[in-house]
C-alpha cells in the first residue's frame, strides 16, 4: 500500500511473480524510480515498476520472447527494446 511518502509513485506490473527464484533491480528504489525482474530458472516471469514506464513499455515483450537474461536485467546500458526474442514464433513472427 502506498504512504504518503510515495503517493505519487506510479506502479505497474506484467506477468506473475509467484514462483521466481531469482530477482533483478534495475534503477535505484532510493530515487523512487526502479524495476523488479523477476526469473525462475533464467526465463522471465514478471516484471514490476515504479516510475519506470519504459521498462514497462518493454516488459510484456520481453515475458513472451523471453530474450532477456537475469544479467542483463539489471544494466541500464542494456536498451530492452533491442533484445533478440529466443522464441520469435511468440511474436508472430
């Protein structure tokens, strides 16, 4: 639940969680704008933000081509929507 501090932030999240095994932060939670990727096995599962729209933009994509490795995840030098999908027959391709 969000507190007075945090009011503003603005949330969003794709896929489900449940079941990751393992955890990538990518940006800075201090600055209030940060995103939570999160694997079982190496595959991505999910991914929740706060104040970080573009990781949003990319994330369903991402869940589905499953191109994005927990490594990656965290590297702001990583552009996400330039990943190469590993399954392409998910994007009708």
């Amino acid at each position: 639940m969000l507190n007075g501090a945090n009011a503003n932030a603005r949330t969003a999240m794709a896929g489900i969680s449940s079941g990751a095994n393992e955890l990538s932060l990518r940006g800075d939670p201090a600055t209030g704008a940060f995103s939570v990727f999160c694997f079982r096995d190496r595959r991505l599962l999910a991914v929740e933000s706060v104040n970080r729209p573009q990781d949003q933009r990319a994330a369903r994509k991402l869940i589905l081509t499953q191109g994005l490795t927990p490594d990656q995840a965290p590297d702001e030098d990583v552009d996400l929507r330039a990943i190469t999908p590993v399954r392409q027959e998910c994007i009708g391709a």
